[in-house]
C-alpha cells in the first residue's frame, strides 16, 4: 500500500479540485453578508501561506489569531498547518490576562486580529511579544500605525511559489486552550493525522452527523473552541457549503441565515438552542428553515429540547459528547436499530444520554473498586482513549491525574454504561453532590427542573449541610413573564425524585453564570451562595 500522508494540504487540494464552485459564506461585523468559492479559498489561502513564510514563519512556528467566525479565519486555518506551522485560534471570551498567558505559553510569533477586536488585543498587548500583528480590515477606520494590513499581507503573496507542506503526519497543526473553571487553561495541540481522522468521523452516518457535499453547515460554536467542533476542516473535505454568522450569534440574526442560506446541520450549545427555539415559538411561521440536524454539545441535552424541535419543527436535536481534549467528539446519542421501533418518548429519553462512541473512540469506567461492569447502573469516572484524544498538554511534562498509567484520558465524568456501549453522564466528578452516602446528580435535577414550563435555566450546586455533608441547592432562571415557586418546583420535582434528592432550597436569578464556551459557571454559584449565606 502507499504510504500516503495524513496531512492538511490533503483537503485543501481536494476542495480546490472537486468543489471549486460552492460556496463559503460569512456575516460580516458591519452586518453585509460575503460570498466566495472554494477556487477563490484555495487562491487566497495559498497566498496568505507564502506570505506568513516572506513574514518568518517556519514549521514549528505558531501564528495566532483573535478572531469570529468568517472566511480569513477559515484562510488562516489553512494556510498556517499548510506550510507546517501551527495555527492558534485564541479564545476572545477569555479575559486579557489569561489572553496574555496563553500567548506567552504558547510562544505566538504572529498575531491575525478582527479590526472589531483590536480594543480587546490592546488590553494584553503591552504584556506579549509577538513579531507582527496583522489586522482584518472591517471598518472604515484605518489600520493603526504598526499593524498590517491582512489584505496587503496577502496580496504579497505569490501563489506560485506555495509549497504544500509534506511532512510527518504527526506533526502539529492546530493549537488550543482548555477553558477550565479553575487553574491556568492547559494548552493542546492537534496534529495533522488527528485533525483529518476527526473530519472523517463527521462524514459517517453511523455516528449521526453523516455531512456531505450537499450540505450547508453553519457552526454556532466558535472557531476558537475546538476548532469549531472540526466542522470547518470537514466541510472543505467534503465539499459542503460552509456559513459563518460572524459575531452574530444571536437568535433573530442565526434564524435570517438558516432561512436565507438553506443551512441543513448547525451546531452549537444548549443555551444558544434553547434561545433559537424561544424565537422560533414566538412566531411559527415567520421563518422556512431547511435544517435537517442540530449537533448539541458542551453540556447536558435538556429533554424538552429535543422533543420539541422535533414535535414542533421536524428537526433533530443530536446529542453530542466530548472534550477539547478529544478535538472534540467522543460520543453520539444516535437512534439505534434497536430504538427505530420505540415510541417517541423513549427515544427523547435516550436523546439525553450522552450515547455512544464514534468510530475510533474506546471507552471504559472506572471507581474505586476498579472497572464498572457494563450494566447501566454502576457509576464511575469515564476513561477514553483514539487517535484523537490527547496524551499530554503542551508544556506539561507531568501528566498528573489527567491520564492513567496505561494511557486513558480520564475526563472528570461520572457516567454509567448500558450493556449496548451507551453512555449516559450523571455528573461532573467536582459537581457531583455526596449527601448522607448517596450521590445526588446535579445534572438529572438540572434537566427535569428545565423541563418546567416556567422555567428556563437551572443549575444545581452542593452546599455543605451539617447532617448529610452536602445538600443540593437549585439556582433557576424563570422565562420572561413567568412566575414560579419554590414549593411548585420541589412538588414537580417529587413526581420524579426520591425525597432525599429534592433541593435543599431554591434561589430565583436573571442569569446563570457561564465559562467562555458557554457552560454554567458552577463555581461563581458556589462562591454566590456562600457570600449570600456566610
């Protein structure tokens, strides 16, 4: 066989030959939609390439950017791995000393900036020292003295003289950061051969996603968390169309783009679903959407999702599992042989599970008393392992508790795993509630509180109780013009719950706190509660 290398300038080649005329479209910020081919990608992602290299960019090198989601950024995305540097999408929602830490520990030598978010670079900028900064025009403000142009960079630029990288497979092409509740985020870098694998993974249907060329995708997570989930990387392999909403991704702005662009596969957290599905009931019939399937990610399936995308709009929830360390995907809640005959309601049941592993992706769970039998009721921590999960973080020479002796990544989930392989996560190992002996899932008390008509966010925490060590305590967000009680929501939760897993108490806010990536904040609820209660 031909030992043929796994490698970035593959799917560049491949986009540029077979797919020369669909469309890669974006929102950009002064609101005026772009359009562009593949040939027109390919042109201009070659050029940008030799011009990082006239710039002093050579393999090993990392090129930084600070940007939304839109066309130069997928250029970028490109263009940096396809001379065999490392491209190091920063994360714009972390605040400027970890944006600061991040680029020092990194070791950034250039920087691709929005013009729109050059008020956040100048605010870590004093503190790193990268060579260049180069900045995406996108106003009519002048680029500031010192900066670069990114359309003159690119300009100079002799396509001519690209040279595709042909290295090992194994080389590093995409770096990110962990945005971990506490502690310093942990770098990782993805290599070629993992980046091409996980873009397959999104072509298989047996894993759910199943996209191809006559899609439209649109990726609601950021380019700087996980790639975007590998979509951008997928749909160039594939030929798919691709839809970047810039940095609009609220519900009114992404609803017009799903409607105008035909978009068929989208994906984002539950947050920005559920808002979507709020704007959606407010006027049914004010928008024709095309959507086939919506990947969730990043936290729990609320079951009320799903069912209602589905009952209301004929459109599918995927629920979807994995970490930054695993590029991301690990799991796939997708409707087996054995549940195409199951009535409706278990299989939104079954959506809530976490599901199963992709291709590639081993699985196990591990306590105390070693590993958990496959049986759906033993709980542990669940260990992954694939040829895109990481086996370090950058910089780390002590892989500490992350990894076991035998090399697993251990995820910090609580999960059980039926006797089919399908995995169903009952807490973070840090969120998981001890009271009186019995563990408390924060996450099934979450999703059944989101179930209530009037309610829509809740987020459950451990508070220390004097008698069983820890009690829950439930934070919920009621919908706009809804009034709920505390008794209404401990009575509703009584149909479901054993008595001694009803909250402790309930607090009422206008918002539950989130991570960068849009996760609850579990830990600014805890310090809430104990400032409020001493």
């Amino acid at each position: 066989m031909m030992d043929c290398q796994l490698t970035l300038p593959t799917i560049l080649r491949r986009a540029e030959s077979l797919f020369a005329k669909k469309e890669i479209i974006s929102r950009l910020p002064d609101k005026s939609i772009h359009r562009y081919t593949y040939r027109d990608f390919a042109a201009r992602t070659k050029k940008l390439a030799v011009a990082l290299q006239q710039l002093g960019i050579a393999e090993g090198d990392r090129v930084a950017t600070l940007s939304w989601n839109h066309y130069q950024h997928l250029e970028a995305y490109f263009a940096v791995p396809c001379i065999g540097a490392v491209v190091h999408p920063l994360n714009l929602r972390f605040s400027p000393d970890e944006l600061r830490f991040v680029v020092n520990h990194a070791e950034d030598k250039i920087l691709i900036v929005d013009q729109v978010l050059l008020p956040l670079f100048e605010k870590f900028k004093s503190s790193v020292s990268v060579s260049r900064v180069i900045v995406i025009p996108q106003t009519d403000e002048p680029i500031p003295e010192g900066y670069l142009n990114y359309e003159d960079v690119l300009a100079a630029g002799d396509e001519s003289e690209f040279q595709p990288f042909e290295g090992d497979e194994n080389t590093a092409a995409f770096m990110c950061y962990t945005s971990g509740t506490t502690g310093k985020p942990k770098g990782l870098l993805y290599s070629h051969r993992s980046i091409m694998l996980h873009a397959i993974s999104l072509m298989l249907t047996c894993a759910g996603v199943g996209i191809t060329e006559r899609d439209v995708a649109l990726p609601i997570v950021p380019m700087f968390h996980a790639g975007a989930w590998g979509l951008p990387y997928n749909c160039a392999f594939t030929g798919a169309t691709q839809v970047f909403p810039g940095p609009y991704l609220d519900a009114e702005s992404l609803l017009e783009l799903f409607e105008s662009e035909k978009v068929t596969f989208t994906g984002g957290v539950p947050t920005v679903l559920m808002s979507i599905l709020n704007k959606l009931d407010a006027d049914p019939q004010h928008y024709k959407l095309y959507l086939r399937t919506m990947a969730l990610g990043g936290s729990a399936m609320p079951r009320f999702l799903v069912k209602s995308f589905d009952e209301r709009y004929g459109i599918q929830v995927l629920h979807t599992w994995g970490m930054t360390e695993m590029s991301p995907l690990g799991t796939t809640a997708v409707i087996t042989s054995d549940l195409e005959n199951a009535s409706k309601e278990d299989q939104y049941d079954h959506a809530t599970r976490q599901g199963f592993p992709v291709p590639f992706v081993e699985l196990r769970g591990r306590n105390e008393l070693g590993l958990i039998p496959w049986d759906g009721s033993a709980v542990g921590e669940l260990e992954v392992r694939g040829p895109w999960v990481a086996a370090s973080y950058y910089g780390d020479a002590d892989p500490g508790e992350k990894f076991t002796p035998d090399g697993w990544l251990q995820t910090g989930d609580i999960v059980s795993i039926s006797e089919d392989g399908c995995i169903e996560i009952k807490d973070r190992s840090k969120d998981v509630i001890k009271s009186g002996g019995e563990w408390i899932s924060s996450v099934a008390l979450e999703n059944a509180l989101m179930g209530h008509p009037s309610v829509l966010e809740a987020a459950v925490i451990s508070i220390p109780d004097d008698k069983w060590m820890e009690r829950p305590f439930a934070y919920v967000v009621p919908r706009e013009g809804k009034v709920v009680s505390a008794d209404e929501l401990r009575e509703f939760l009584a149909g479901t719950f054993a008595k001694f897993w009803l909250p402790e108490g309930f607090a009422f806010i206008d918002a539950i706190p989130r991570t960068s990536v849009g996760k609850f904040l579990k830990s600014a609820l805890r310090d809430r509660y104990h400032r409020e209660n001493g």
